[in-house]
C-alpha cells in the first residue's frame, strides 16, 4: 500500500482546502472533524507522509502520541468532559477511511453515546468548539 499525496488530510497540511486547526507544532497537526461524532471531536496527524500505525516511523507515532495526549487533556478540560475517547483505524478493512495517519479525540460524558458516523456537523458550532479547545491550550 503506497501514499496517497492527494488524501484530504494532505490537501488540509498544503491548505489546499480549508480545516479548522487548533494546535500545531513542528510535527503535528490538530484540527476539527467536519463530522463530529461527540463535540469537540478532532483529528491529530503527522505532517509527514504515512499512510497509518502500519507504516508509520516510530518518530511519527511517538510525535502524534505526545499531541494526542496533550489535545486530550485540553478537550477534557474545554468540554468539562468525564472522559476522552481516542480512536484509530487501519486500511480499509480496519475501518479507515482517509489514508493519511490519524488519532480521533473526542471527549465523552457519563452515559452519553457517540452520534452515529456520517452527518456533516454545523460550521458555525464546530468554530465554537475549536475556540474552546484553543482557550483551554492557551
Ligand atoms: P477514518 O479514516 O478514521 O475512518 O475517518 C476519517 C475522518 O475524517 C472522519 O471522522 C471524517 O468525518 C473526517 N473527515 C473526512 N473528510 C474530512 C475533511 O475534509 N475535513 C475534516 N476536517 N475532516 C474530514
């Protein structure tokens, strides 16, 4: 399986279309699931090209680990949240979807589920939330 240098997660690294980042460092970059699963749902990935945990450098694994955590903690404490949950797919078969390596954090509250996959989340909502994650970072 080779890289796709046209996946939408490198169209969002080069710009080439818009995302709603809130973190970002020499490594890593954090932005807003367009379709949120829980609020304050995002992605964290690496800026350099893997496909997922299958072909990534232990570099790139340790560089996204350490953002997932630290994004973690700010959603915990944006959300007020009880929990976080991080998720992680690999090819197709292991439910991914984007071929770019990426890590869900979407922080969680007792007893209520995750909205179902597949609903594009309201814009202006989603900037609201990124705002709160960035106060929280800050
Ligand atoms: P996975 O590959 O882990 O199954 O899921 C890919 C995730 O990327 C989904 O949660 C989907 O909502 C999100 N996604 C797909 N296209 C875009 C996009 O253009 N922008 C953003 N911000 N998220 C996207």
């Amino acid at each position: 399986m080779t890289y796709d240098p046209d996946n939408i997660f490198a169209k969002i690294l080069r710009d080439d279309i818009p995302s709603n980042r809130v973190y970002e460092d020499d490594d890593t970059v954090a932005f807003m699931d367009i379709m949120p699963r829980a609020d304050g749902h995002l992605l964290v990935i690496p800026k350099t090209p893997c496909r997922n945990v299958l072909d990534a450098t232990p570099e790139q694994l340790a560089a996204v680990i350490m953002t997932v955590q630290k994004l973690s903690q700010a959603v915990k404490t944006a959300f007020d949240a009880d929990g976080v949950t991080i998720q992680q797919f690999n090819e197709a078969a292991g439910g991914q979807e984007v071929f770019h390596l990426h890590f869900h954090v979407l922080p969680r509250h007792q007893g209520v589920p995750v909205r179902a996959p597949g609903t594009m989340g309201d814009f202006d909502e989603i900037a609201q939330h990124a705002d709160k994650i960035r106060s929280a970072l800050a």
